[in-house]
C-alpha cells in the first residue's frame, strides 16, 4: 500500500509569491491534516480537512489556506510569503473510524520550502 | 491549552545502553499519548501509542506506559542500536483532535557504536 506522497519535495520562492502544496493521502484515507515544523516552533498543526471540509485549524494567520478535493488529495497555500514561512511542511493522513476522529496519523516526508 | 514537555538534548548514549526519554503532559480531558520518530530527510514515523491511561505501548523495544496520576509518558528501550539514532516525539491528541496533534520540541538521540 502506497504511504502519503507529498510534492514537490523541495521548493524555493521568493518573498512575496505564493506557493501550493500537494499531497496524496493513503488509499481510503478521508482525513489529512497539515503541520508546519521549523527549528524555532518545533511542529505545529496548521489545519485539518475531512470530506472535503475543514473540520479543525490551528492558530496560523489568513495566509495559510487548504482544501481537500473528492478523492481525499489535498494542497495548502500560502500567499503573501515571508522569510518566516521557511519551514518543513508535513501532511498526514488518517483512516475512517466511524466518522470520528482517528488516532492513528500517517505522515508523509514533506515539502522543504526555502522563502529567500 | 495543551502542551508536551520532554528532553531536548541531545542525548548520546552506547551501543546496548539502556535509554529513557522523559515526557510528561499538560492537557484537559483524557488524551491519547504517542512517540513519533523522525530519522535524517523524512517525514514522521508512529513508533507507540496509548489511548488510556495504564497502557503500554510497545513497538521495537520501546515502550512506554500512560500515567494519569503523573501526567508522563516516558519512552523506554533496554539495548539501543545505532540504527535508533534518530530525533523522537512526544506528542498528544485530546478534545477530539480539535487542535491536531501536539507535538513536544523533540530529543535528538544519537547512539555511538
């Protein structure tokens, strides 16, 4: 069984621009969450996505954004970079539990963005 | 909110050493507990988890044990391996995921041979 795939592996973009990123959650997966992990802040949840609906969000600025498309795939956006959006972006995915919330949490290796 | 403490290091042990990572929690309601373990390049991996208190985790040779009464969840291995040499995670998931995982800073372990 395929893990989560995450794209591009590694980006650099000037501040200012914005940028997308993917990612493919496992097979069966409905839910996929995004975390942001930098030296400084360590890992942080930025937002969640199930059935193509946010269900939960941490506490990141309007810039941040995401959606989820019917097959479950989903991107994060982020406009408007900055020198501080430098991070390592993680998504992971979750099976079905009776359409709770599911303990379990695959991760993907991540899009390594570089904002100069 | 919830928060996770835990050791930053970083810790360098031997080969076959007996190891202990601390970590202890802050969080309302009932939460569950997990390692999670990030090797050089990669994303995360789920080592254990805990959804209860009293439970023990294990995957291998780690375990640890969920400790309502000391709000802990220390990570423990009898021999290490240089191929443990890794960055380790403590984490929590309580309020039914509302705020995501909560992830402590982390503990780079390094294992000399």
């Amino acid at each position: 069984k395929a893990g989560v795939t995450q794209t591009p592996r590694y980006l650099i973009k000037t501040r200012g621009q914005q940028v997308t990123l993917s990612c493919s959650p496992i097979s069966g997966h409905r839910s996929v969450s995004w975390y942001q992990q930098t030296p400084g802040q360590g890992l942080q949840f930025l937002f969640e996505y199930f059935s193509e609906t946010q269900r939960n969000k941490g506490n990141f600025p309007g810039r941040f954004s995401g959606r989820q498309f019917s097959n479950s795939r989903s991107e994060m956006n982020v406009s408007t970079l900055e020198l501080g959006d430098s991070a390592l972006y993680l998504c992971a995915s979750s099976p079905p539990l009776g359409g709770t919330y599911n303990t379990e949490a695959f991760f993907g290796q991540g899009t390594r963005l570089t904002v100069v | 909110g919830n928060s996770v403490t835990q050791m930053e290091g970083p810790v360098t042990l031997s080969e076959e050493a007996f190891l202990t990572i601390n970590c202890t929690y802050t969080a309302t309601g009932y939460p569950s507990l997990f390692w999670y373990v990030q090797y050089p390049g990669e994303g995360l991996q789920l080592l254990l988890k805990a959804t209860k208190a009293d439970d023990k985790g294990s995957n291998k040779g780690f375990e640890a044990t969920y400790r309502k009464e000391t709000t802990s969840f220390h990570l423990e291995k009898g021999s290490v391996q240089v191929s443990d040499s890794a960055v380790y995670f403590c984490a929590l998931l309580s309020g039914g995921g509302a705020d995501g995982l909560t992830f402590g800073k982390g503990t780079h372990l390094i294992i000399q041979p």
